[in-house]
C-alpha cells in the first residue's frame, strides 16, 4: 500500500479568458465530454489510490459552494423522478461521484499573494504531516495513464526524493509557451526555465505542468514572502529550491498532457476527448472529416 494518501486539486483564480461563463460556475467545473474537467482529475487520483483529496476554490465567488453541491449533494429529488421515469440507469453517474473518497473543499486564502502556490499554501493544514502528497493544477488534463499514479511509483522508487514533477515532450514550435526542465548530471530536476524567449535557452524538450509530489518540506520555500516573477508566489520557485537540496525526481507522462487553461485548448482538448474517449467520437469524427 503507497503511503502518499492526500491530494491538493487547485482551481483558485477568475479564468478572465472564459467570461461570461465563468463568472457563474468555476472554470473547471465546464464539462469534458459529460463530465467536468474536476471531476477527471478527481479520477485520476482515485486511480492511483489517493483516499483524500482537497480542493481549493476562489474566494470571495460562489465556487466552494458550487463543488460542495456536485460532490456532495444527494440528488435525491432527481434520484425519485428517474425512478418514477424508469430511467433509473441514469443516476449510476451520480452515485458514482457521491462515491469518491472524502472530498474536502475550501476557499483559497484571500490574504496571499497572487500565484500558483497561493492554493497549495491555503492547503497546508491538511498535508503539512504527511510523507508526501499530490498537487494537481485544473488546468491539465491527461488523458491515457493518469500522472498521479506515475508520480507515486517513481517516488516509491527514489528513497529521499524531496519532490516528483511530471514531464512531457514538447515540440521546439511551443518551447516558448512553458516551462522547460533543466536536468543534473543524475537526471534530477536542476531548475525550470520558465518560457524561454528562443529555442536555444531551453535547456531540453521536457516541458513541466501542473502535476507534483511534494514533501511537506517545500512549505519551508513556498511562504508568501518568497515572491518571484511579477510579485507572484510560484510552485516551481519552491520546487527548484527543494533541488538544491536534494533530488527532485522528472516523471515521464505516460499519458497526453493538455492544458484546458483558455478557450482554444480547451476545444481541442475536448475534441480529442470525445474522438478517443466517449462512444461518440465517430460520429464526430464524421463530422469532422465531411467538413474538410
């Protein structure tokens, strides 16, 4: 049995780019095929054995309430009428979402500063005495083998790891949009180079996203003091400190990362979401191929 139990799944921020949707529900609360973009990363950490799982909404908008109904709201009067209907298959969905393992919600602390690492702060509380957990960015969805699960079994393989950050293979056409990994001598995390402006100042073609292992160590880095770029509190400023002092193992994704972070990608991710993954992909595949 793994002993990394507890997940941290962040979706605290005003996703700008998808108004006027989401100044109603969450952005990760708009769906992938049937199913919203939360609830696949809740799934991917099922899969991998996490028993306890946090999210950290928005504060100050109605996102924690909004995640508290959909993971935790009986749906009893829709259970009744389905039954009265004799369509009582279709409430096997729901029962399976009431079913996750506890699911524990709470609003990001508004007192942070701006920033990715703001979320995993809110957090600490309920990490802070593990061995080790698993942080998830909304934003990314695998699809295939879920990250979480690689990311626990190259833990379990490297005694001492400080941290595990997932890794994928990018083309040289997109180097510039993210975060690229440096690599020591060993084959461990050096440092990130954060969108590098050419080609030839990235440092390889392993692009980092939104997928950690972290020991509670990284809270000795990751304080709201320690700012970096544009006053933000940021992971990877955390993570990189945490390889300056031991190894922070590079995952390879076994799956397909794709960021659902702006409109455009997140079409894209679910187009290739319902081709590959629902048992309607080949009438959208016809669809698509007739409009050629």
């Amino acid at each position: 049995m793994s002993a990394i139990k507890k997940a941290i799944i962040t979706d605290a921020g005003f996703a700008s780019r998808y108004l006027p949707i989401t100044k109603t529900i969450p952005k990760a609360m708009i769906p992938i095929g049937a199913k919203p973009v939360m609830q696949l990363c809740v799934e991917e950490c099922v899969e991998a054995g996490i028993e306890e799982i946090i999210i950290v909404a928005t504060p100050n908008t109605k996102s924690k309430e909004i995640y508290d109904d959909y993971f935790h709201n009986r749906a009893n009067n829709v259970k009744i009428l389905l039954d009265k209907q004799g369509k009582s298959g279709r409430f096997e969905a729901v029962e399976k979402v009431l079913n996750f393992p506890k699911i524990t919600v709470i609003e990001q602390d508004a007192n942070l500063p701006y920033g990715n690492g703001s979320p995993i702060v809110s957090a600490k509380q309920y990490v802070e005495n593990e061995e080790a957990f698993v942080v998830l960015y909304s934003d990314d969805l695998i699809l295939g083998e879920g990250d979480v699960k690689t990311l626990i079994e190259d833990y379990e393989k490297a005694p001492g790891a400080k941290a595990v950050i997932a890794a994928q293979e990018m083309p040289e056409e997109v180097w510039h949009k993210y975060g690229m990994v440096a690599l020591k001598a060993n084959g461990t995390l050096s440092h990130i180079v954060e969108k590098p402006k050419t080609p030839d100042l990235a440092p390889s073609n392993l692009t980092s996203y939104g997928r950690y292992l972290l020991t509670p160590e990284v809270f000795e880095y990751l304080v709201p003091s320690n700012t970096g770029l544009d006053g933000e509190l940021w992971t990877v400023d955390a993570i990189t400190k945490l390889a300056e002092h031991g190894d922070v193992v590079v995952a390879k994704s076994k799956g397909k990362w794709i960021t659902t972070g702006d409109p455009k990608n997140y079409f894209l991710a679910h187009l290739e979401y319902v081709l590959n993954y629902s048992d309607y992909g080949d009438d959208v595949r016809k669809i698509v191929e007739a409009s050629k």
